[in-house]
C-alpha cells in the first residue's frame, strides 16, 4: 500500500482553449475536472496502476467534499483531515502546442490542532504502508519544518518516505533524512544554490542532497529525462515522447510509478520515466493505466551523458 499526504489538496479544472489570449473571451474545447495537488496526483496513478493507495487530505467546505468524492470514484481510499478553511480551486488553460498556463490557489490556513490531526492521522496508517508519499507545498500555518517532522514520526513507525517539496521546506526536511527526495531541475538548483546546465551538473546537486540527508535523489529534468542517484549507483533514463499534450501531474505520475515498482534501482527509473512520458501524452491531469505505457521506448543506462547539456536547464528562483 502506498500512502500520500498532500498538506495542500486542491479541485483541478482544466480547460483546452485554441490559443491564450489576453483580454479576449476564451471558448473551450474540453474542460475536465480533478482531485489535485502532487500527493493526490501520485495516489491517483498508483490506483490507475491497479495497486492500492490512501490519500491523507485536509478537506473543507464545497470543493473539499468534491475532491473526496473524485478520489473516492477513482477507487482510492480517502483518509480526511476536517478543516475549517475551503479547499483550494485551481484553474489550468491548456493549448494545443502543448503550452499551459496555471492560476493556483493558496489554499487555507490550517491550525495548530489540523496540522497535528494531519500527522496522527499518517501515524495511524504508517505501520500498513510500503511506502508514504509526502508531496506539494504546505499550506499557511505549517511551519517549513513540518515535513521534517513527519518523517521523523513516520521513520519511528518503520515507513519508508518519498518527498516532493521544494524551497526550504525540503531543505528542513533533509536533516530528517528522508528516502528519496524527488526535485524537478529547478528545484535542485534552488536547493543548491547555483544554475544546473548539463546532466553533470544535476549529478552534483543530487550528490549534495545526499550529502545533507536524503538517501536517494530522483530527478525530474524535464523533456532531457530522469536521473537517480543513490547508494546502488547512478542511472539516467530517457524516453521516446510523440506528442506532448499537458504536463499538468506527469512528475507526480513518474513518482507513482518509481514506488510501485519498489522505490530503487534502475527497474524504478525505468517505471518512473514510463509513467512520466505516458503522462504528458494525456489531457489535462489524466493519469495513466497500464495500457497507456510504452516500456520499449524507455531507455536506462549507468553510462550517464554527464556533459549533455539540459535543454530545460535548472536556475534557482
């Protein structure tokens, strides 16, 4: 079972439109609505995948009874987190050539008593769990050094923790010595300080993650693939991509399929970049079902292209 703790759930919806136009009145093709933020993004594709998954969600008010009864249709267990703020709405325009424009919500401002409701709910489904997915930015009233908290507390309980943050909360967290850290390019180079220009150069940021606490390090880098760097080795893995439709959830989605299919080594990388490169294929947030990979076209190798230069190269904000 796979646990995922999104701290800052959100209602996704996106629109396709022709082409973003501003100030003009925009008529779309397709509007599609979905449970979001990263962690409910990673509990979607693991139940996609036929595995089963709970999802720890503070929810309020309207939107927040939607996004349980979403995630509820798409078979996934749903562990909520009563709050007295409503939860987030999100908006997306998504265009044909496969640009996307975000407006996010920041969500509610949880109490002391919500964010402690939050973590004892994780500890009471930590001992099931295989692996517990911490994902997304946290919400006014937690202090960046949440996450670190809950590792601590979920390391305690024997679980083994994936985080997705960034800024310093990823920073707070890695003191706590999490599993696997899992930064796109931009974040790794926020993390460490300096611009990322070739696969090297991510490389050496990984390293230094690892330096600081995390025991793995799977790095998103955008069209150029995905790269792990842990105790076992070093592995970069690429993927043959048609067309790109949204890459709304494609990193949550890579995720998913990296700790279904057990969360190290390079058979993970290989799921993880098949998930990630089936994802962007599909509209909107969709994720993937089986049916939807494309395993010949993944490649992984420990030959990693140290000196190829990004094409979505890393800066910190």
């Amino acid at each position: 079972m796979i646990l995922t703790v999104t701290p800052n759930p959100s209602l996704d919806r996106t629109y396709e439109v022709p082409a973003l136009e501003r100030g003009e009145v925009l008529r779309a093709s397709v509007e599609r609505m979905d449970p979001g933020g990263k962690g409910v993004n990673v509990s979607r594709a693991v139940a996609a995948a036929g595995h089963r998954t709970v999802a720890v969600v503070p929810l309020g008010g309207a939107p927040g009874a939607l996004v349980a009864q979403l995630l509820a249709g798409q078979g996934i267990e749903v562990a909520p987190v009563p709050v007295a703020g409503h939860t987030r709405s999100n908006i997306a325009l998504a265009e044909p050539d496969g640009t996307l424009t975000k407006v996010n919500a920041p969500g509610p401002e949880l109490t002391s008593e919500e964010s402690e409701t939050i973590l004892t709910t994780v500890g009471a489904y930590s001992p099931a769990a295989d692996w517990i997915a911490c994902c997304g930015s946290l919400p006014r009233g937690l202090a960046p050094e949440w996450y670190a908290e809950l590792v601590t507390r979920a390391h305690g309980a024997g679980a083994r923790i994936a985080l997705d943050t960034s800024g310093p909360s990823l920073l707070a967290a890695l003191a706590a010595r999490p599993d696997v850290v899992k930064p796109n390019a931009d974040e790794l180079a926020e993390a460490v300080g300096r611009p990322l220009a070739t696969v090297g150069d991510a490389v050496k940021a990984a390293e230094e993650l690892r330096e600081l606490g995390a025991g793995a390090v799977l790095a998103s880098l955008g069209a150029d693939g995905q790269l792990l760097v842990s105790d076992g080795g070093i592995w970069f893995g690429t993927a043959d991509v048609e067309v790109v439709r949204s890459n709304v959830g494609a990193g949550d989605a890579s995720l998913a399929g990296f700790l279904a299919a057990g969360g190290e080594g390079p058979e993970a990388l290989a799921a993880a970049v098949a998930h990630g490169a089936a994802a962007v294929q599909l509209p909107g947030s969709e994720m993937p079902t089986p049916g939807d990979l494309n395993p010949p076209a993944v490649t992984v190798t420990d030959g990693v292209p140290l000196d190829r230069v990004l094409s979505e190269q890393g800066s910190p904000r």
